[in-house]
C-alpha cells in the first residue's frame, strides 16, 4: 500500500491527470477496469486497463495495462 501511495503522490507532481472509467469486467477471476486516462503527460491520452485482484473484500493486487 505504502508503494502505491509514494508511486502515485510522485506522478501527481510531474503530472496533472484525469481518470475516467469507462466499463468494468470480470476475467479470469478478476475485476477489470478500462479508463480513459487524460492529462499532461506524453501523448496526453491513453486508454488503458487497471486489472484488480481481490481478496478477503480488499485489493491484494493491481496490474495497470
């Protein structure tokens, strides 16, 4: 969690962005999320899926595609 944390404060720094969810899915036994990622970083967009694995009710691991 602490890794996340520090990975996503150091991009809100170098970049301003936006993410929108544009549908979720389940696949292989996991929760996939496709977003629409916007901002001032190279290329400005991107869509892109964030892949979640769930535990207990909690995220145990996040894959970004």
């Amino acid at each position: 969690m602490e890794a996340i944390k520090a990975w996503r404060s150091e991009n809100a720094k170098k970049f301003q962005h936006r993410v929108d969810p544009l549908f979720l899915l389940e696949r292989d036994g996991k929760t996939v999320v496709a977003c629409r990622l916007s901002g001032n970083f190279p290329n400005g967009a991107v869509t892109t899926n964030f892949v979640f694995t769930l535990a207990g009710g909690k995220i145990a691991s996040l894959v970004i595609e």
